[in-house]
C-alpha cells in the first residue's frame, strides 16, 4: 500500500468526533475566507475553493451555510493562521500543527501544555517543516493510472505523483492546483466520491515507534486534535494508530 494513503487514511476515520472537529475546521475557514472579500462564492474565489472541498469532505450544507451567514452577519471573530513545529519523545518523531486562532496567547500557551503532558518539545519555525513536503492530496477509488495521468495533464496539473493499490489511486500535486485536480478528475469521473481532498504536509521519511514513545506520541496526537484552535496536525510516526501494550 502506498505510504502516502496509509498514513493519511487511519487519520481519515468517520468517527463523530472526527466529524465535529472537520466541520468546525471548515467552518472556520469558510469564515475567515467570506470575511476577507465577499460572502459570495460566486464573487470570492478564495471562497468558492474551500467551499469545494468542504463539499467533497462531506460537509454538510447547513454547516457551510451557516458560517457564511456568520460572515454576512458581521461576525466579529477574526481568526488568524499560525503553524508550530516541535518534537515526540521518540527519537525522530516531529509534528507540524496549523492554527486558525483569535488570541495567539490562549493557542500557544494550549499547545505548550499539550506537549508538557506528553514529554515533547516545541520547537523553532523551520526546526521541523524543512523536512516535510507541501502538496496538494487526493484519494479516490480508481485503479487506471494512465487515464488519471492523461486527464490531469490536459488540465495542466502539475503531478507530482500516482500511487495505486487494489483499487485505491493517491493523487499528489501542487497546493495551488488542487482545484484544477479536482475538475480534471470531476471530468473523467463525472459521479467520483473523493475519500481525501486537501493540502496537507508529508514528511520526506517515515518513523516507527514503540511502548512508551509510541504511547506518549500517541497522547500528544489526541491532546492537539482536541484543541479548538488547531486546524490540521501533521506527523511522521507511520504507525500512529498501532495498540500499545
């Protein structure tokens, strides 16, 4: 199985409050786009993207809805992006964490207790993401890679990278094209269901940990999805969802 689509799948799990934390993610990031031009998708681009994959990660309509309603409101929460590094306990385990927040000092001093609590190090801007790599990821169920590779071309996508297993297909490209991969695939597949849809950092090399480096990690993982603030959290322990004894 392509490490791109095992790491990023165990971390794609429907449970409810997986949902919650993605709707309020995106619901934050419909806010933010809305209040920054027009709460028009139609007239607002920035917009129109996130409500797109919004869309294709399942957001319901009323989630999205309601947060542009909050806009057109004049909703008084500004929200600003803010990204941490820092490090497991384990030897080599590093984690990126991408913020939307209204009061940096809450955010930061969340995140500093969350690493305290799981022996792990914050670190420096740079300290970690010199070692990631920034893309555009897109899971789907197909298996013809030469037909992919075709449309995505015709829709002057710049691909980065194929992977199939079984009937699984991992899509890598650039951020910025991950709209223009997503009508490309929306052509040749016109009913597709996109399991993954978003931007997202991968580490250039994976890890394993074991016992308490891996429990520990694990408990550092939890703690920041649980944070209000955090977005997204990134990570290189390729066995994150392993039972610890």
């Amino acid at each position: 199985m392509g490490r791109h689509f095992e790491v990023r799948a165990a971390s794609m799990q429907k449970t409810a409050n997986a949902k919650a934390k993605l709707y309020s993610r995106f619901g934050k990031e419909i806010l933010v786009a809305a209040k920054a031009g027009v709460p028009d998708p139609e007239m607002n681009m920035p917009l129109k993207k996130v409500i797109e994959r919004a869309k294709a990660n399942q957001v319901p309509a009323d989630v999205i809805k309601r947060a542009i309603e909050k806009a057109k409101g004049g909703s008084t929460e500004n929200y600003s992006s803010a990204t941490y590094e820092g490090f497991g306990s384990g030897g080599g385990a590093t984690v990126i964490i991408d913020c939307l927040t209204d009061n940096a000092n809450r955010t930061i001093a969340d995140l500093r207790a969350c690493f305290n609590k799981s022996h792990a190090k914050l670190g420096v801007a740079g300290s970690v993401s010199f070692n990631y790599e920034h893309v555009g990821l897109i899971v789907i169920k197909y298996n013809d890679e030469e037909a992919m590779m075709d449309a995505l071309i015709m829709g002057e996508v710049d691909l980065k990278d194929i992977e199939v297993d079984e009937d699984m297909m991992t899509i890598t490209v650039e951020p910025t094209d991950l709209n223009k991969a997503k009508d490309a695939i929306e052509e040749l597949i016109p009913d597709v269901e996109f399991d993954v849809l978003e931007t997202t950092m991968l580490p250039n090399e994976y890890i394993t940990l074991e016992g308490e480096d891996l429990k520990l990690f694990q408990r550092l993982v939890t703690l920041l999805d649980d944070v209000d603030d955090v977005q997204q959290v990134y990570h290189n322990v390729q066995n994150i969802n392993d039972p610890v004894e």
